[in-house]
C-alpha cells in the first residue's frame, strides 16, 4: 500500500519563494498585523470625535512612533539574543497587556495621560512580533529566496495593517460599533500569537543568533553591536537612511489623509476606508511578485527605480489627481493602488542589509533595518507636524516626494554588493568581492 504524505505542498512553496518550514509564521503575523491595522484609519478620528483635538491624537501616535522605534531595534537585537521565537511571544504578551489596559481604563476614562501611556508603549509590541520574525527569514531562507520571502513577509504584514485591518473596520464598525471594534482587534492579535506558537516549528528561530565571537562579547556589547555598525559599516547607515524613507510618508499619511478625503475631497468613511482597503489589497499582492523580481534583476535595481523613483512619482498622482478629477472615486483608487504597487519597490531592502556586512554582523545589520524601519513610524507623524505648520500640506507633500528621490540616489550610489543577483556582472561588484576576500583571508 502507498503511504500518503503531507509533504506535497512543500514544492509549491519554494517555486512561491515561501520557506516550507516558516510557512506558518506569514499566517501568524497576517492575523497579528489584522489586529493591530484595525484601529489604524480610525484612531485619530475616533479621538477627535470624542473630546480630544486632531493635534492631541496626533502627539499620541507619534508617542506611539516613538516606541515602535525602540521595539523595533529590540526586535533585531534581542532576536540575536535570545532567539526570533521568543522576541515574536514577548512581543504577543505586550501587545496584549497593553491593550487591556488602554481599552479597559485609559479610553473609557477619556484620560489623555492614560491614553498616552497605554497606547504609546504597546508600540514596542508589534515590531518585536513583525520584525523578529523577518530575521528569522533572513537567517533561516536559502540566499536566492530571500527577496521573495521578504516579499511574502511584507505581504502578510501590510495585508494586515492597514489592509485587512481597515476592511474587519468597515463591517465592524457598522456592526458592533467603535469601542467595541478595538476589542475585537484584541482577539485577531491573540489568535496570531497562538499560532505562532503551535505552528512555526523551524529551529534556527529558537535559539540565539550568536556566533563563538558574539557569545564571548556578552550580552550589553552584543546589543551595542546594533549600533556601532553604523560607523563600522558605513554602507549600513546608508541602507537605514533608505528603510526610514520607505515608510515615512506612508505613516504621515495616517495623520492627514482621513480629513484630505472625507473633508476636503468629499468621500464618506466607508468610501475613505474602503480606498485604503483596495489600496493595500493590490500593493500587498505585489510584494512577493517585487520580491521575486528582485531575485532575478536585482535587488538595487528595483529598489532604486521602482521603490524610490516609483513612490515620488506616485505619491504625487495619489494627492493632486483627486483634486484634479472633481473628486473621482474610481481615480483615486486607481492612484493610491499604484503608490502601494511602487512601496513594493523597498521590499529587497532586507535582503540588500543582510548582504552588506560580514556573516558574524548579519543579526546587526536586520537590527539597524528593524530600528530604522521603526524610526519611520515615528518621523512620519512628526515629520508631518513640522513640515505642515511650515509649508502646509502642499508642502508636506513635495516634501515627501524630495525624500523618494533621496532614496534613490541613496541605493543607488550606496548600495552595491556582489551577493545582488543584478550585480554579477557588474565591475565595481567583481571588485567589491575580490577586495572581500582578501580582508577575509
């Protein structure tokens, strides 16, 4: 008789550019990241709403970037610690703590010291759920998988927040009401931590990422590691001041585009929610086709022109073609689902960070990428306040686009590596690698 196996599956997920044995772990951070994307587009509304002004809802969530920052260089460094597995379950407890907290005491209170606090520190949660499990896939994928597991993780974490998170929003809003929307974001992030717990059961992510050196430097110099390699690495700051771009107008938008579309534009909540909706959806659903992409072109050729070059151009159409059409629905979808196609362009990021550094500063180097990929959670809000007392929103908007170009030329001039599968043939590479391994000998 012929045995009948599970293993079939596993072929179809690496032609997918999926790790079989982290397969599980997308579909805990999708459900995490559902959970904690539902209250995303309706927070600062929510607050205004009920007794608070825009600018104190906006101090709030930038508090909240502030502390996603911290999370997310812990994400990187305690992962090299103490293992990937449990940074994601500290993280989970976190998130979960703190958000009873808020939602039992500090909103019924209407308190804004309360508010802040509790809403403010669970932003050190998600990163260490969301991050620690992106080294997990840098240390674990095969070298010609990584853009595309990269791009499978950046799906299942913006299918989350904003993406699924704003459509569970939609309906649940209208079902249950506001207040009790933000409960049951509390039992999608829970349901994501079980099965991370059950499920994942690939072994590199249970233990410390350390090697002989590492172990011998202790537990304070290994952290400091995640920082120094700025100045030892120069390449690697160059790469964070990329990551933090990546996101930055993306977190800002957060803060301005509810009113842009609602007051200025003229759609109701549902229509506004339902374009950030559409918008993730087709983005999301781009990141692992980017990342495959980037496999075979080139992670810094698509990081450059697609990413950087891309998100200028679109960001730009996202904002003024609204204006421009009288307000079209159909228009402004099709624009805010281009600018989420082109955010895919940053999606080889984390391969290019792993890959621009010795092997012993590989968990370094994603601690830098988590941090800066935390900063831009923070500078985009604020970045926001600054620049809008100044210029405007206009202003804030030409602002954001001059960074995309500063992006570009960042990857572009900054960031080659002979690892890029774009870059064997290239020269300056055949150099780079020659020069490698001569200091390595």
């Amino acid at each position: 008789m012929t045995k009948i196996t599970s293993a079939a599956p596993s072929p179809l997920l690496r032609r997918l550019g999926i790790p079989p044995a982290l397969a599980w772990g997308y579909i805990a951070v999708l459900l995490f990241m559902i959970g904690d994307g539902v209250e995303s587009n309706y927070l600062a509304p929510y607050l205004s709403h009920h007794g608070f002004t825009l600018d104190i809802a906006a101090t709030v969530i930038a508090f909240y970037g502030v502390t996603v920052t911290l999370g997310s260089w812990l994400a990187g460094s305690l992962s090299t610690l103490i293992g990937p597995r449990r940074v994601m379950l500290l993280g989970g407890v976190i998130w979960v703590v703190f958000e009873l907290l808020f939602l039992a005491f500090a909103l019924p209170a209407q308190s804004v010291v309360g508010i802040a606090l509790t809403y403010g520190l669970r932003g050190i949660a998600y990163p260490m759920f969301a991050y620690a499990f992106l080294v997990w896939i840098q240390s674990a994928a095969p070298l010609e998988m990584r853009g595309s597991a990269t791009g499978w993780f950046w799906l299942a974490f913006t299918g989350g927040l904003p993406t699924l998170g704003s459509l569970v929003a939609i309906f649940s809003i209208r079902l249950i009401g506001e207040y009790a929307t933000f409960w049951l974001s509390l039992v999608l992030v829970a349901s994501g931590i079980v099965v991370m717990l059950v499920a994942v059961k690939e072994r590199t992510g249970y233990g410390p990422l350390l090697d002989e050196d590492q172990r011998r430097q202790g537990v304070w110099r290994t952290l400091m590691g995640g920082i120094d390699i700025l100045w030892r690495e120069p390449r690697i700051a160059a790469a964070a001041v990329v990551r933090i771009i990546n996101t930055t107008p993306y977190f800002g938008f957060f803060i301005f585009l509810p009113g842009f579309f609602t007051e200025r534009i003229g759609f109701s909540q549902t229509e506004y929610l339902s374009l950030i909706t559409i918008m993730g959806l087709v983005g999301m659903s781009f990141n692992p086709v980017v990342g495959k992409l980037s496999d075979r072109i080139g992670w810094r050729k698509v990081l450059t022109f697609f990413g950087g070059l891309g998100s200028c151009i679109s960001m730009l159409l996202m904002y003024f073609v609204p204006q421009w059409s009288g307000g079209s629905f159909a228009l402004s979808v099709l624009f805010a689902c281009l600018y989420g196609i082109t955010l895919c362009g940053y999606v080889p990021a984390a391969a290019l960070f792993s890959s621009l550094c010795e092997k012993k500063d590989k968990g370094n180097a994603m601690a830098i990428y988590c941090f800066a990929a935390g900063l831009s959670t923070f500078f985009g809000p604020a970045l926001y306040s600054g620049l809008n007392a100044l210029f405007g929103t206009e202003g804030v908007i030409w602002c954001y686009a001059l960074l995309y170009l500063i992006s570009a030329a960042t990857s572009w001039c900054f960031l080659l590596t002979p690892l890029d599968p774009g870059e064997q043939n290239n020269p300056a590479a055949r150099r780079l690698r020659k020069l490698n391994s001569a200091l390595s000998e």
